[in-house]
C-alpha cells in the first residue's frame, strides 16, 4: 500500500489548461519528486456504429483518450526536469479487441495503447518509462455511470440489468487492481495486464488475432448463462 500525505482535487480532464495548472500545484506541494502519473479517468458508452451519435463519441473520446494526452503534457515536462518517473496510462482489454456495441470505447483504449506505446520508444535514455494498463472487468462504477442506448448481446437488457451484470462478472476488486499495477510499475514492467479476463483476452488475441472474437463470444455466453442460474 502507497502511505504519506494526499492531495486531492477535482479535476475535468478534458480540459487541457486545468490539466496543467494541476501539474504546477503537484509539482509545488509534493514533498519529494514525483515517481509516477497515472492518468486513469474513463467512461463508458454501448451502443451500435449504426446508431451512435457524435456527441456521445465525442464525449467519451475526450475522457478517455484526449484526458490521457492532456495528462501527459501536462506532467511529462516535470518528469523529463527530473531525469526520472514514469507515465501510466489505462487503456483496457477492449484496446486488446474490438468488441461489439463498444467501438467507441475500443477506439479510445486503441488509441491509448498506442500513444503510449509510441511515447515509450521516445523516452528511450531519458530515464523515463511509459506504461500500458490494460484491466479487465473491475468492480468500479463505470457501468453504472455510462451512456447506454443497447445491449450489446441483443438481449434486450435494462441499463440497470446491464451494470448489475458487469459488477457480478467483474473479476477484481479497485483494492486488487491498484495492488496489482503498483508490483507491475515497482517491478519494471512496461505493459500490465490486470485479472484473469485480461490474460484470456491477451492470449485469444495473440492466438488467432482474426478470430479472437470466437472465443471472446463463448466466454460471454458462458458467463451469462452462469448469471442466469443464479
């Protein structure tokens, strides 16, 4: 567990000035240089292609991808000041494979993965690391505070069916999660993988990168077919 003093503040990462105000007061208050920046906030939308609308797009892709850019410059010129530091960006198991009703999430975990995969070869001899966190189910509020307009399994479930689905599902806990990306950032590692649907979604990808989805479905009609005979 991370001890010692704590800072808090509310912060709309969308916005780039706010972001960089914020790394200014951290860099004044911290008591010692900074080891690392997680840049974590995220929401989530399920909806088809077909029927998406840009403002809900545009919505989730400034959160979850342009909230990680700004994060990163905003902290990224401190860290290079200090010759050492890393930048820990979330993306998901949905920046492993695309998954149906979930385009623009999985575009904006995509885009994560990448732009932290490019970073990293830059920071190669500063000192520096960029890390990629790809969770899987975590028992967070996501589900309960994202833009539902279907479900994805064509089931014709509730938005509140669907968040009590995903916290039944939902592998790891937050305490387990942080647990699990603190030994992953203290170790060296530069791509954590966080529980056991993480692994499976990294293997089915790996295995057959054109028909993971197979897999990905099975494992989905398993699970629910478990939840129904409870």
């Amino acid at each position: 567990m991370i001890q010692g003093p704590v800072l808090t503040k509310g912060l709309d990462v969308k916005d780039r000035a706010a972001q960089f105000v914020f790394a200014s007061e951290v860099k004044d208050w911290a008591p010692a240089p900074i080891g690392a920046v997680f840049n974590n906030a995220g929401v989530a939308l399920s909806t088809t292609v077909a029927e998406s609308s840009p403002e809900d797009e545009e919505w989730l892709l400034q959160i979850n991808f342009e909230g990680v850019v700004n994060g990163t410059h905003a902290f990224l010129p401190i860290l290079l000041d200090q010759g050492f530091g890393a930048i820990v960006n979330t993306s998901s198991v949905f920046g492993l494979a695309g998954v149906r009703g979930q385009s623009a999430y999985c575009a904006s975990k995509f885009a994560v993965r990448g732009f932290t995969e490019a970073l990293r070869q830059e920071l190669a001899g500063t000192g520096l690391r960029a890390i990629t966190i790809h969770p899987g189910g975590v028992k967070t509020g996501i589900a309960r505070s994202a833009r539902v307009h279907m479900d994805p399994t064509g089931r014709g479930r509730s938005p509140e069916t669907m968040a009590s689905d995903f916290e039944a599902i939902a592998r790891t806990t937050p305490e387990k999660a942080a647990e699990i990306i603190q030994q992953g950032v203290d170790s060296g590692k530069v791509r954590i993988l966080v529980g056991p649907d993480a692994y499976i979604f990294d293997l089915a990808t790996r295995i057959s990168p054109s028909g993971y989805h197979h897999v990905i479905n099975a494992l989905e009609r398993y699970v629910h077919s478990k939840i129904e005979r409870t």
